[in-house]
C-alpha cells in the first residue's frame, strides 16, 4: 500500500524557504491551466454552524497535470483571537488522480500565506505598469512580510511604504524590510498616504470595513485586494475603488460566491457580473488582454482557491522526496 507524506507546518515553512520563484512558477502554470481546461476548479461551499461565528470551507480542486486531486479544509475562526489562537486554520489533503491514493496531508498556515503571496507576484506582473517603482503595503503581519518577498524579485522597486494599525508592529516590520530586501522601507500615517505614494498597492488586512478609497487611487495605479477574508461582508476597498478598475479575479466562481470586494458593489448595482468574469489565468494564457494602458487603473481580486493549494502542495510533495522530508504512514494499516 503506498504511503502518505505528512508535513508539519516547519517542514513547509523550511522546504519554502528558497523556493519563492518555484511557488510562483507552480502557481502561474495552475492558473494558466483552469484557463485551458486542464483543472477544475468548483466554488467551495461555506459551512456556519449555528450560534457560532465560524465558517468553514472546503475548497477543493484537481489538476490533470499535477496528477492530483486536493481538498484543503479551512477553519475562519474570528474567536480565536481573543483565544490567542490563528483566526485562519487550515489542512490540505492530497490524492492521486491516477489511484485515488492519499499522497500527502499538509499544514495549510504557511503553503496558504506562501502561495497567496506567489498569486499577488504573479498578478502584479501581468497587470502593473512596467515603471512601477513603489510598493505600498497595508497590514503588517506575516502576509505583508511575504509579498514583500514575492513581489521585490519581479520588479525594480525603489522603495516600499507602508501602514498598519499599530504603530510598533510597523516600524518592526519597516526595519526588518530594509534590512532583508536593502531598499528603503518607510512606515507613513494612514492608508491615505500609502495608497497616494504606491504604484502598487497591497491591501493586507482582515478588515470588514472598507480602509482604502477609490477616490485615493491613481492612474496607472495596480491594487492587488488580498486581505479581506472569504466572505460576502468582508472588504478593504469601497465600491468606488472596484469601479474604477478593470477588475481580473483568481476565478469568477468563487468570486461570485465570496468576495466582498464584488459582491457589495454588485448588490448596490454599481456593478454587473460582466465587469468581474475576467480570469488571471485567461490573461495568462493569452485568452483575454492585461494592462491596455499605462493610465489604466487595475484591480486583482485575490479571493484564494484551491487550485493554488494543489499547486503548492505538487511542489512541496517533489521537494520532500527529494530532500527526504517528512513523516511517512500508511494511513491503510
């Protein structure tokens, strides 16, 4: 009976440690793929128990390239932080589409803010003007730390800006930037002043409540949406900011299903389902146009599926065999 390949959240965060342009390579071939039809990608379905304000998905995908079929069951747990526990929880388990065999279970913390981050490098180099020279970052927790990775390599940027809600934990991450990357990190006094400064803009918070304006946004600015967790209420952006822009999502269906960053416009009317239905993958493959000016504003919705957890988790299951990493059991015994 084949064995199944346990990671434990330190054998991902150290198989990652020097795989950030692998990460994004495996997600921009996934994305690519659903646009070809060679992955699956259905919306996953959100469970909410009574008198709790959990929410648990299964998000689930399978690619015939990869060879696998995923299912990563995420926990969003807004309790827990007055627990001092993660809000966000998550396991991905892992079949071959060939045996139907369980080929690994994995941590999801670290695959989940790896690859999130790898899908912002990715769309930030498809959408954003070429001469973009300042990043801009909203939030200042581990999310905000790992764009900063994702996102340096693929441009030359001349300096990061950033804002968060707590003065320290700014500073801390300003200085931990300069120091890591060797380019100017400077913490400004409000999202206001980020988003005037950045030509683009990372929006990384957890928030309910709209932080950034589109009436702040500039032309030619790119603004990856990536915070905001996947619900309907949820968004860091007004409707003015989404109208503004050319709209490109990690898939319209889960989109559709979970973003607040659409779905409120949409139910105001600001908005049509025509004006989101624009896949990365499509621009990836060619299927639909990037960038049509450098005065164009443009706006990634990142939602996170499944289909960017399989990709990862290809990577991280060849990694381990590789590097003899991991646990392994037979999970038939």
């Amino acid at each position: 009976m084949p064995q199944t390949l346990i990671l434990t959240r330190s054998d991902v965060l150290g198989l990652l440690a020097d795989a950030t342009g692998e990460v994004e390579s495996a997600v921009q071939r996934a994305h690519r793929d659903l646009a070809l039809g060679r992955a699956v990608l259905p919306a996953p379905p959100a469970m909410a128990l009574p008198g709790s304000d959990g929410t648990f998905l299964a998000m689930a995908s399978a690619s015939a390239p990869a060879g696998l079929a995923a299912v990563k069951l995420l926990a969003d747990l807004p309790g827990n932080r007055e627990r001092g526990l993660p809000v966000q929880r998550s396991s991905v388990l892992v079949t071959s589409t060939e045996t139907g065999a369980p080929e690994a279970l994995l941590d999801g913390g670290a695959l989940t803010r790896v690859r999130t981050a790898a899908a912002t490098a990715v769309a930030t180099r498809a959408l954003a003007r070429a001469d973009a020279r300042t990043l801009g970052l909203i939030g200042t927790g581990p999310l905000a730390h790992a764009h900063a990775h994702a996102l340096l390599p693929a441009r030359a940027y001349e300096r990061i800006v950033l804002w968060g809600r707590t003065p320290s934990r700014s500073q801390e991450l300003a200085t931990t930037l300069t120091s890591e990357l060797g380019l100017e990190a400077k913490v400004l006094d409000s999202p206001r002043a980020v988003t005037e400064a950045a030509d683009v803009l990372c929006t990384l918070t957890p928030s309910r409540e709209p932080l950034v304006r589109g009436a702040w946004f500039l032309d030619g600015q790119h603004i990856n949406a990536v915070g905001a967790p996947p619900r309907p209420d949820h968004r860091e952006i007004d409707t003015a900011g989404v109208v503004r822009s050319r709209i490109v999502v990690d898939a319209f269906d889960t989109a559709r299903a979970k973003s607040g960053e659409v779905l409120i416009p949409l139910a105001e009317g600001a908005l049509g389902e025509d004006d989101f239905r624009c896949e990365l993958g499509q621009v990836l493959a060619g299927l639909a146009p990037g960038r049509t000016s450098d005065a164009e504003i443009t706006l990634f919705d990142s939602v996170g599926v499944g289909l960017q957890d399989l990709a990862t988790a290809r990577l991280l299951i060849d990694l381990a065999r590789e590097r003899d990493v991991g646990t392994l059991i037979d999970l038939g015994a």
